[in-house]
C-alpha cells in the first residue's frame, strides 16, 4: 500500500510539484473514519457521467475482449470524468452487486 502511495505522489509531483503531490495523496485517500465511501459519492464528486458504447466503440471492443478472457458475465460500468489535468483512474465496487453473485 505504502509502494502505491510513493507511485502516486511521483506521479503528483511529475504533473504538479509540490502542490500535485499535496492533491495527489489528499484526494486520492479516504478519510479515516472507518466509513465506506460509497460509488454513488464518488461519481458524484468527481461530476462523473455514464459512458456509452456508441459513444467509444473501439474501448467497448477491448473491453469486451478483456471481459470474455476473465469469463466475466458482464461489462464493468465505465464513467467519463471530465477532468483533462487532473489524475482520474478509479476502481469502484458495489458491495451489493457483489453479494448477490
């Protein structure tokens, strides 16, 4: 986790200095509170919209492709977050949608 951190602050400081490293870390980490943060929270926080098939076909495809090798039943849900300078990769996981595997 720590090996992660590191990444993420080098990444902060190539794109931003001091003050990307600062956001980098701050941003990226949840509060340590004990409390899930949920995916509904996160897309909103980040203003993130649904992204469709029509509108990325080519990603679709290697997504599809990517999926069918994991025998995965189903296309992860992929958002669009409009945010050209800033670092915006997340992984998200509805617990629920898990338990009823």
């Amino acid at each position: 986790m720590a090996g992660m951190v590191l990444l993420l602050a080098l990444c902060g400081w190539i794109t931003g200095g001091e003050e990307g490293v600062r956001r980098a870390v701050s941003e990226s980490t949840p509060p340590d509170d004990g409390i899930a943060i949920s995916p509904e929270m996160m897309r909103r926080r980040f203003g993130a919209r649904p992204l469709h098939p029509h509108e990325m076909p080519a990603l679709f495809e290697i997504l599809q492709d990517i999926c069918r090798r994991a025998n995965l039943f189903r296309l992860p849900d992929l958002y669009l977050i409009a945010a050209p300078y800033s670092m915006n990769a997340y992984a998200l996981a509805d617990r629920k949608a898990q338990q009823s595997r």
